[in-house]
C-alpha cells in the first residue's frame, strides 16, 4: 500500500468534505431561510473531495470522483438555484 498516497486522499477527502458542509450551510442560510451568510468557497470543496477520490489506492474509485463536485452547494447546484430564485418571481 501506498502511504504518502492514502494519507494525501484522506486529507483532500476532509478537507473537502468540510467546506462542502460549510457550503451546504450557506446555501441555507441564503436560499432557504432568506439571511445573510458569509461567503461561499465556490467548487473548492467539491474538487478537493473529487481529488480525494481520485488518489484513493483502490480499483476504480476514479469513477466516483463527480459525485463530490455535484454534491458540492457552492459549485454548480447553488448557481442554478440562485438564478432560479432570481428568475421566479
């Protein structure tokens, strides 16, 4: 096994995963609730948990590696809602 890469896509992969939270949050606050909220981290989150995925030592995890950049609110799914919330009314 390959160390110095297990412990690379372990960390990208936290990283990632936390400020693809902080992004969920803010879209929270900003699309559902109506509040102001700090600033997004547009697709960082989801491209660091997709390297994540990538570097991961096991067969075909690659495939996998969108799953983190759709899920991420602060890249594509949060522009699309807030043009719709715009465009609605």
């Amino acid at each position: 096994m390959d160390w110095p890469q297990l412990i690379l896509a372990v960390v990208s992969l936290a990283i990632g995963c936390v400020m693809i939270a902080f992004n969920g949050f803010v879209f929270w606050l900003t699309v559902v609730k109506n509040e102001a909220a700090p600033a997004i981290a547009p697709v960082f989150g989801g491209l660091f948990a997709a390297a994540g995925v990538m570097l991961l030592p096991l067969p075909d995890t690659w495939r996998w590696a969108w799953i983190p950049l759709v899920a991420d609110w602060g890249g594509f799914p949060f522009f699309v809602a807030a043009y719709l919330r715009k465009n609605s009314g």
